[in-house]
C-alpha cells in the first residue's frame, strides 16, 4: 500500500540476489479466476522468494490476493482457453536464474531500483 520507495528499501534493503529455478510452464485460467483472459506462467522453485516474500509481508502493509503464495514469471496473457496447448507441448524448463535487484513501482508509475 506504500508509494514511498524507501518504505520497500526498508522491508527488503540488503537482502542480497534472489536465486531460482524456471521449472515448467503452468497456468491460471479465465475458468478458474473469474477474468476474461488466461495467464501463462513459468512455475518458479526459489526458496530466497518465499524468504523475500515473508519480509515484504512482515515489514509493509500489504493485501494478499491469494491464499497462497506462489512465485512465477508471467509468460504472456492469452485469450480464455488458450494457455492449455502451450502448456501441453512444453517439456519441463529447468532454468537457474539470479535476480540481482529489485524495482519498485509506485502508483506514479515510476520505477525505482530498490536493490
């Protein structure tokens, strides 16, 4: 809920790269979730993200929209029913990444690398 950059810098400052791991592509239906598109997405395995995710929490006033925290890269956004063939034909990813740093956008807009 915070637009302050040094809120976030706050919760999240010296926390170092985020390391992880792309497993496979997956998605959340326009059946399931009630929006007029189906979103596909790359699963990501990172214990430093559930880490980072619990200090956000714990240290700014946020809304959780799910009830449960599920890291991913969002891929692309796709008409109703059309995530299921990329997913089908897509063998498992298996690619290591590290994030480096993070930006925080307010409700201006603009972006802010926070780390």
């Amino acid at each position: 809920h915070t637009a302050r950059p040094s809120d976030v810098f706050r919760a999240v400052g010296g926390f170092g790269p985020v390391a992880g791991r792309l497993t496979r592509l997956a998605a959340f239906r326009a059946a399931d979730t009630g929006k007029d598109y189906d979103v596909l997405f790359a699963d990501v395995d990172s214990p430093d993200l559930h880490r980072l995710n619990a200090r956000v929490r714990a240290g700014l006033d946020c809304t959780d929209t799910w009830p449960t925290y599920r890291p991913h890269a969002t891929v692309a956004y796709l008409k109703p029913g059309r995530a299921d063939r990329y997913v089908a034909a897509t063998p498992p990813l298996d690619r290591p990444f590290t994030a480096d740093r993070i930006t925080f956008g307010g409700r201006d807009r603009q972006p802010w690398t926070i780390l």
